[in-house]
C-alpha cells in the first residue's frame, strides 16, 4: 500500500470553449490576448484527490459529464491538467477505445498483427500472443475472414482480446466492456481480475453496469459534477449511487405527473412528523427500526447453509399512535452484484405503532455466496401498474433499507454457476436407480 | 515484451531512449506496411496499384501532350521534353500528396490520438512515410520510363539524397501543419490552394531557362523549384552540377525538420484540448 501507482492531488481542468475558430486559433498564438469573453469555461474535474495504490481495481462511477472520461484522459496522461498535481508511476494502456488499428477489409489475423503493432508489439513478440488472444477471444472459426463481416460482439471480442493481450502496469477501461453478451463481459472481468491478481496491474475501470463494478472493483469513486461525491467499498457507494439515480428518476417521473393540491399539503402536515432515517429514502411516517436474521432455534446469525431455514426479522415504527397506517411491504433478497434472487410481497392489515414482523424461508434454496436483503415499506403498491419495478422512490414510500444486511449461504453444490436449486424429482422410467448428486439437504 | 516507451527502471536513461527509438523505429516501418496494405486491402488488383497508378498516369500525360497537343520544344526531342515535365510533375505530386495527407494525418486519426500507446508525435510520420512510399514506386516508374527511352545521362547517386531531403522537408512541414489544422480547420483548405498555386508558379512544365523573369527570381522562394531542379539533373544530366540547389536544400531541409519537430515535442500536449 505504500507503493502507489499514482497520486493525485487538487487537480483541475477546465475546458474553454471558444466562441469562435479564431479564438482558438488566438488562444494557441497568444493566450494572453484573449479576452474572458471569447469562450465559456467548462470545469470537467474540480479539486480531486486520488491515492491509487498499486495492483487495486479502482472503480469510476458517475452520471454523463460527470467527468469521469475527463479523469482518465489526464491519468493517461494525454490531456494536461489545469492545476494541481498528477503523479502516475506505470506504463498505461488504455481501453478508452477499443479497435485502433482495425481495418474493415482485413482479417480478423491481420487485424490482431495489426492492432499489437499500435500497442508497440511486433516480430516475434507478436506472433507468441496471436494464438491466447484467438483463443481468449474464440474466434477461431472466423479469425480469417475480414473483420466487416463480424457482429459487432465479436468484433469488440476481438479488440479487447488484443488490447488485454499485453501486460500493462496501469490498464484504463472506458465501458469497453459494455458491448458483448454477460458471457463474455464476465469472461473480460475475469481476465481483468487475473491480470491484476498475477501482474499487479492496477485497473481503473469507469462504467455504468453496477453489476460488473461490484464484480471487478474493490474501491469506488463516485463523481458527480467534476468532483468526489464519494470513495469506499463498492457495495457502500454503488448503493447509495443507486439511490440518488433512483432518486432523480423519480422527481423526474414526479415532475411529469402533477399532484393534486389537497394531497399534496395533506403530505406536507404527515411529514413534519416524520422518523427520522439516517440518509434514507421515503416520507418516514414509518421507519425500519430494525433488521435481524435467525435460524429456526432462533440463532441469530449470519451463515446458512443450502437447505437450512433462513428467518428475516425486522420491526418498524409509525408516527400514528392509535390509527394504524395502511402497510405493504417488500423484503427482497439480491445478490452481491445487485441481481434480484427472490422478493416477498406483503400486506399488514393492522398495523401497529411499534410491530415485528418475520419473513420465513423454511428452506433456502439459494446457492452459495453472498447475498443482500432489502426491505421497502410502502403505504400503497401500484402492482398491477407500469410501476411495478422492485422498487420505485415515490409519495408511498415510508421507508427503505436498500441491500444493506448481509448474510452468506454455505455448501455449493458440484455445478456452482447456479443460482438456486429449484426441487426437483428424477426417476428412471425403465426401473433404473437414481440418486440425485445435488440434493438441497446435504445432510 | 515489446511496447513503445515500456519502463523498465533497471536499464540506464540513455539506453531507454536508444531502445525506445530502435522499438519505435520498427513498429513505424511495420505500421507503414500495414496501412499500405489496408489501402489497397479489397481491391481486385491489391498492392500492384502502387505502381499501376504512376505507370497509367504518366502514360496518359505523355499521350496528351506528344499525340493530343503536339508540343514541341526546339532544343528537346519530344521524349526528352516528356520526360522534362515528368521530372517536375512526379515530385510536384509526391510533395502535395504528402502534404494534403498530411495535413490531416491528426485530425483523420484522433481515436489513435485519444489510444496512449502510440506516440503522438509518430501519427504526423506515418502518414508521410506511406505517402513517399507511393511516391517512390512513382519514382521507380519515371527511372524505368527513362532508362526505356534511353535519356538516362544523370547520376542516379543523387536520387537517395533529394528524395531523404525532400521527406525531411514534407515531415518538418507536415508536423506544423497538421498541428495547426486541429486548432483552425481552415488550414487544410488553405494549404490545398496554395498547393495548387504551386503548380502554377513551380517549373514544371517549363525550365527555369524559358520562364519570364519576374518569375525566374520568385523561383529561388519555392522549395520545388530546387527539388526539380535536382531530379532533372539526377535523371537526365545536361546542365552543369546543380551545386547551389543542392546545399540550399541541405541546409533548408533539415532547419525545416527540427522547427517542425520541436514545434510539435512543444506543443502535443495541447492537442486534446482542441479535438
């Protein structure tokens, strides 16, 4: 940790964007000459602070114009910057685009001699990574026909093959990865991985796909508006990014559906009583006050295995004391990449002003990993609606505690790329004998 | 493991460099093939164009002006005055293709720009050097039409010479230029008039002896005048020792080269601001 591959510290840059061509031709000439009026200025990044110590996978997340391309152009050290001081310690390699080097009219063979000779690989150097990125990229049935007749997967397949194909000591990716199907964006987040693992390569990785962030990175930094909103540990950050998304989606969806004006001060009377919930979405007329989960002899603990029963318990509380408020509720369980595994979906007819409620799962299906429960408090559920998503942010919405307790499942069965293990029954319909080699209980 | 500017923090500063150069070096020839090859790549005839074009070219111009025109120069024979022409035209070519290319090797190749491996500096140098590949192979074919014609009286020694000077001279130019052309698009289409204007004023169709004399003395300003000058004498002989033409281009062509180099080493860092 005390070897960073690179430091920034107070780093600005600021755009200007002239007016006029001959502004910027001025601008280059003599800059001095120009006056505050000829161009507008556009501060991409504003006072960031970064140690990124070498080998760790740095995760960039942020809205459009956040300024996370910006970062990356300056680490790359291709743009300077307007102030500040940027220390970058490493041979960079971008994935800021993928394909330099790639002509239409080539084979997929020619392109990958050609491409490596962009990244400064050629002769023999070259020729003893052609056959692990063919293979990494499994192309081999069209590596000799020309790259214009290639889907634009397995185009993308290609380059990034290539481009991951050298050992570089700083690797920069721009949401390359976006294009392709899950099987090989994981595929790529594997390589990414290895090639920090065995390399100690350190990756900064921007993208928009929360699942593949929290897959890959074990840091993230949030930008918004050219600054650090927020740095920590993916799940933190990529939950509370979640959040302010959702967040604005929703004024947003608010803004196009006026309230009716009776409603809305009813609304305003209810929330000057609200709970308080430390950072948390929702009118608050009614809070989670607390989350535990338990086995059926009433263990409280943390690790399940496959089979076993898993207990959620929570309690809530209501501002109305004597009325019991309208109370639906959702209890989810998601994995650690924010893939929703499983939700209960409730309605509590008499709610009180202190309740606990528990949500039993007499067998967890549920393979082994890390998974994340979540649970909303609503006053009423548009089920049948467009809005039936997982969970809206909207005037119905108490309260919610968005993946925020843990507890891991134990025993994977022999296939572990399954996500639960449906029950299921096998018999031999010519009197064969059949025994199950996965069955839930591994008892 | 090959990469341009690898850091390797054993190895001594200088051999870095010397290293880095060596590296650079090879993977801009490699580079330079490979981009000849995509511009031909999916065509019927492929690589053979490089020669073809020059050959059909040329061919059509001495056909126009022996057969179609007639011309007809008192001291030249009708080849000798073709080939003339085709010395002055053939560089005219080579110097103004590389340029227009040129101009816009940075603009055309901003994702290579944006990729950080690659050297900026090397993008402005490979877009010369295929195009003064093209220009040899039309080289190739005016040595090949006068050795066939049998005016071949130069010293072909002078050809490596004029034509490294004259590479230097595109790449000093063409490292500005295209430079320039990123902060104001407008000097592409500045550079391509006055390149035509050089056609005009350069000696191409005439010699330096049948030119009026307010232009004979603007010919000492235009660089091709001292190129074609040298190629004449390299190919077909007859005046004396261009002496003079020689060392000012040898001492032009190199000043060109090292502004336009620091020019860019000075000022690459900028250029993302403007793309």
């Amino acid at each position: 940790m005390s070897d960073p591959a690179f430091v920034i510290e107070n780093l600005n840059k600021t755009y200007r964007v002239y007016k006029h061509p001959l502004f910027q031709l001025l601008s280059f000439l003599c800059p001095k000459m120009i006056p505050q009026s000829a161009y507008a200025e556009n501060h991409a990044l504003s006072d960031v602070s970064l140690n990124i110590p070498r080998g760790s996978k740095i995760g960039i997340i942020g809205k459009n114009g956040s300024g996370k391309s910006t970062l990356l152009k300056l680490i790359s050290g291709r743009v300077q910057p307007t102030s500040g001081k940027l220390k970058v310690d490493g041979r960079v390699n971008a994935l800021l685009e993928l394909g330099t080097g790639f002509h239409p009219e080539f084979t997929g063979r020619e392109n990958v001699f050609s491409a490596l000779a962009y990244m400064g690989v050629v002769g023999k150097a070259a020729q003893d990574k052609f056959s692990a990125i063919v293979s990494f990229s499994e192309l081999e049935t069209f590596i000799d026909q020309p790259v214009r007749v290639y889907s634009t997967g397995m185009y993308m397949r290609l380059a990034f093959s290539i481009a991951t194909s050298i050992e570089p000591e700083i690797l920069l990716v721009d949401e390359a990865l976006s294009v392709g199907d899950t099987y090989f964006s994981n595929k790529c987040l594997d390589k990414m991985k290895h090639l920090s693992e065995d390399s100690n390569t350190t990756i900064i990785y921007v993208s928009h796909n929360m699942s593949s962030l929290s897959h890959l990175c074990d840091r993230i930094v949030w930008l918004d508006k050219g600054a650090i909103k927020a740095v920590g540990n993916p799940i933190e950050i990529l939950n509370l990014y979640d959040l302010s998304v959702r967040e604005e989606e929703e004024k947003r969806m608010a803004a196009l559906v006026p309230q009716s004006a009776k409603t809305q001060t009813e609304k305003e009377g209810a929330l000057s009583e609200a709970l308080p919930g430390v950072n948390r979405p929702g009118t608050g007329l009614m809070r989670v006050t607390g989350v535990s989960f338990e086995d059926d002899r009433g263990q409280k603990k943390h690790h399940y295995g496959r089979g076993e029963a898993f207990n959620i318990l929570f309690s809530y509380r209501s501002v109305a004391a004597g009325r019991p408020l309208p109370l639906k509720v959702i209890c989810g369980i998601s994995r650690s990449d924010g893939l929703l595994m499983t939700a209960t979906i409730f309605e509590v007819a008499q709610s009180q002003q202190e309740g606990k409620i528990k949500v039993r799962f007499p067998e967890l299906l549920l393979n082994a990993g890390n998974y994340f429960v979540t649970i909303l408090l609503y006053e009423q559920l548009d089920l049948e609606g467009k809005n039936n998503r997982f969970y809206v942010i909207d005037q119905f919405l108490y309260d919610a505690v968005i993946r925020a307790f843990e507890f891991k499942v134990e025993g994977s069965p022999p296939i572990e790329t399954t996500l639960f293990n449906h029950p299921s029954e096998v018999v031999g319909q010519g009197g064969e004998a059949v025994t199950l080699l996965n069955p839930l209980r591994t008892v | 493991m090959a990469v341009l500017y690898s850091r390797d923090r054993t190895s001594s500063e200088q051999g870095r460099i010397l290293d880095s150069f060596f590296r650079s070096t090879r993977v801009l020839f490699y580079l330079v093939r490979i981009e000849i090859r995509q511009k031909y790549a999916g065509s019927l005839l492929g690589m053979s164009w490089l020669f073809l074009y020059p050959l059909v070219f040329l061919t059509f111009y001495a056909g126009v002006y022996l057969v179609v025109f007639k011309v007809r120069i008192p001291e030249l024979s009708n080849w000798g005055y073709v080939l003339t022409v085709f010395c002055g035209l053939v560089p005219y070519l080579g110097f103004s293709d590389a340029l227009q290319q040129g101009v816009q090797s940075l603009s055309s190749n901003v994702n290579l720009l944006k990729n950080t491996v690659f050297p900026p500096l090397l993008i402005p140098v490979k877009t010369v050097f295929v195009s003064q590949v093209a220009h040899s192979a039309a080289l190739t074919v005016l040595l090949a039409m006068t050795l066939a014609s049998g005016k071949l009286h130069g010293a072909l020694w002078l050809l490596p010479v004029i034509f490294i000077l004259q590479t230097a001279l595109i790449q000093g130019v063409v490292w500005i230029v295209s430079f320039l052309s990123i902060v104001l698009k407008d000097i592409q289409y500045v550079l391509n008039l006055a390149l035509f204007f050089l056609l005009f004023i350069s000696p191409v169709a005439f010699t330096p002896g049948m030119a009026p004399h307010f232009l004979q003395k603007m010919l000492h300003f235009n660089p091709l005048h001292y190129t074609i000058t040298l190629y004449r004498y390299c190919f077909l002989g007859a005046n004396q020792f261009p002496a003079f033409e020689l060392t000012v281009m040898a001492v032009i062509c190199p000043v060109v080269f090292g502004l336009g180099y620091f020019f860019f080493k000075k000022n690459h860092k900028l250029l993302l601001e403007y793309v």
